[in-house]
C-alpha cells in the first residue's frame, strides 16, 4: 500500500507551511509488516515557548520564553517492521532520520552574580539532525497482564556548533506494565522509563568559556491503581514520580505527586 498525504498549516504569526509526505507498507508475510516514509514537517512555537514567564523561587529556577523564535522545518525518513515469531509476542523496530532547520530547544543559564535563580529558556538551532532507532517487545502476563518494554536510541547533532543537542540524552528505555481482571473490577498500570546522561553547555565560571556538564542518569515511575465499586463507579488513586526524580539545575519537573478520584458514568 502506498499513502501519499499532505497537512497545511496555516499561522496568523508566521505564515503558511504546507507539508507533504508519502508512506509505504509491505506484508511480505502474515506476521511481518514492513514500512518506510519520508515526510517533511512544521511546527511554530507554542505559547510557554514564546511568552511564558514562570519562577520557582522555592526551587531556585526560573523558565522564560523568546518572542524571537522562529518556526522549525524538517524532513525526516523512517524504516521499520512489526513482528509477530509467535502470535502472543509483538516486536517492533523503528530506524529514524531527521534533518531540522530551526529546531526549537531549551536553553540552560546559570545564577547570575548576586545569586540569582538558574534560568531555562528557549532558543533556535539553525541546523541540526536526530538519527537512532526505536526497539520495543510486548508480552502477555498470563489472561490479566501484559508487559512492554523498548528501547530508544538518540544520536542528535546541532549542526552549527559541532556539539551534541543541550539536553537529549543518547540512551533511553522504558516500560508499562498492565492488569486488568474484569470480575474482580480492579485494573493497575506501573510504567516508567531510564534515560541516560544528557549534555548542557553553561558558563559556570563566567570567565567567558562554555563549560560541558552530563548530567547523570535518572529515573521516572508512575502507578495507577483503579477499582470497581458499582457498575458504574469506580475508585482511582495513583503516584507519578515515584522516585522523585528532578532537580533545579538539569531536571525542573513536579516532584513526586499522589492523587486520586471517583468516576460516575451516567
């Protein structure tokens, strides 16, 4: 099967972008699905990127937008395949490259000479490129359970200063795990991720020199855990970050979270 497409984007700030692509799929086999595509892309800013303006005293951070960001281009091409050996294992394997003008990315700055808070924000790369592959498995866990795990990597190059993308890291994996027992009402998920180390560039000793820092590998795990009460109410409670990864310097997310709810459908 052969898909050509095309998206129009239309933009009141930056203009009109129109992107064309086109997609192949081959099943050589009833359990093996082959694909490739080559697609250009588009995408303008959003508004946190260009105007927001939020301070984390407590923390020691500060993210600011740019209202000089462009909008970043690229043309990207994908080859991968979908497998089943047997018919109760799925695998996947996705070989992805991208060229990108433009690339919108976060920035890292340091405190300022008073001690001021450390400050994210927003810039363009004018050129740059990804290229990795995307690997995942997923298997059942007996009639109740199903378990996914992949594996990313990330070879990212900011063409303009020969480095490295401030920021992505090169190795990353994840998982979900999945039960559900329709009698019992219940169902829980857990799933998380490890990402590896990720490169920022800064001048820590305001001497004028930009300084290479890999920040060290961390990891990120959510539960969720629901339950039935009556036909149509259910109890949920769930962790995000249950590790409570996360720093001001390398790692500004929302600490380790608890939270739960009802459900009623009517």
């Amino acid at each position: 099967a052969l898909v050509p497409g095309v998206r129009y984007d239309f933009d009141s700030q930056f203009g009109s972008y129109p992107t064309p692509k086109i997609a192949l799929r081959f099943d050589p086999f009833e359990s093996l699905i082959l694909r490739a595509s080559y697609g250009t892309g588009y995408r303008a800013p959003v508004f946190k990127e260009l105007l927001l303006l939020f301070e984390n005293p407590s923390v020691g951070y500060v993210v600011s937008g740019n209202p000089d960001l462009q909008p970043e281009t690229s043309q990207s091409v994908n080859v991968g395949a979908e497998w089943w050996p047997v018919y109760w294992m799925w695998c996947t394997l996705n070989i992805f490259y991208n060229d990108i003008d433009n690339l919108i990315t976060t920035t890292t700055g340091v405190n300022d000479a008073n001690g001021g808070p450390i400050r994210f924000g927003y810039d363009n790369i004018a050129a740059a490129r990804t290229r990795g592959l995307e690997a995942s498995i997923r298997l059942p866990l007996g009639p109740f359970g199903m378990f996914q795990t992949g594996y990313t990597l990330t070879d990212t190059l900011d063409e303009t200063l020969g480095r490295a993308i401030e920021g992505r890291a090169l190795h990353r994996f994840n998982f979900d795990l999945r039960f559900r027992h329709q009698d019992w009402g219940t169902e829980g998920t857990v799933r998380g991720n490890v990402v590896g180390e990720r490169p920022f560039y800064m001048d820590i000793n305001s001497d004028g020199v930009t300084d290479t820092l890999l920040a060290e590998p961390y990891s990120n795990i959510d539960l969720r855990l629901g339950q039935r009460l009556f036909d149509a109410t259910t109890l949920f409670l769930g962790i995000e970050n249950l590790l409570d990864a996360g720093n001001a310097t390398y790692l500004p997310i929302q600490p380790r979270t608890f939270y739960g709810g009802i459900t009623q459908r009517l």
